[in-house]
C-alpha cells in the first residue's frame, strides 16, 4: 500500500456485497410486520471483505458511485452501433450529389 498524507483526491470503489442476513433486501420477516435490518443499517449492502455495515456517509458515496456507472453504461447501450460498411453511403448524407444531396454512386 502506498503511502499518502491527507484524504484520497479521488473516492476509490469499494467491494460490496449484498447482506447475508436481508440478502440485499434491507429488511428481514419479523412476526407480525417487516423490520429494517439491523446487520446492514436497513441499507442491504455490505463490505465484501468483513462483510460489516458501512458508515452511512461511505454508502451514499459508494451508491453514487455505482449509479453513475450504472447510468453510463445505459447511455452507452442506447446509443446507436456507428454503421459500417455498403450500407454508411446510403444511410448518412455525404453532401456530393446536386444541390448538396447524397450522392451514392449507383
């Protein structure tokens, strides 16, 4: 480990692991009613190395974390697929033909 003085300038993305105890759902069966998990502060994450709760102010910290790349990959699948191929002349306009049309060669 390396050594350093003062806080990280970035967050670092800890391991986390779904509450053995809830199994991820932040609240266990009680007899009449559900109660908030006591083993993972009603959050169902945590560590995956002690497997102890984290601190409420590094959950938010590690939620977020994942939320946006969680958001980035959708954003990544939503985008279309660039096309390759016969097939770009035809789709995208090369501004070549009369009047700055597309001008496909045929």
């Amino acid at each position: 480990m390396k050594k350093s003085h003062g806080p990280a300038f970035r967050a670092a993305q800890l391991d986390l692991d779904k509450c053995p105890a809830c199994r991820g759902r932040a609240v266990i069966s009680g007899v009449f009613h559900e109660l908030a998990c006591v083993q993972c502060s009603a959050s169902g994450w945590v560590t995956a190395e002690t497997g102890e709760a984290l601190p409420l102010e590094v959950l938010v910290t590690q939620l977020s974390i994942r939320l946006q790349a969680a958001e980035q990959q959708i954003d990544q699948l939503k985008r279309p697929d660039p096309v390759f191929g016969p097939d770009a002349q035809y789709n995208d306009n090369n501004r070549r033909g009369p009047g700055a049309t597309n001008f496909t060669g045929d």
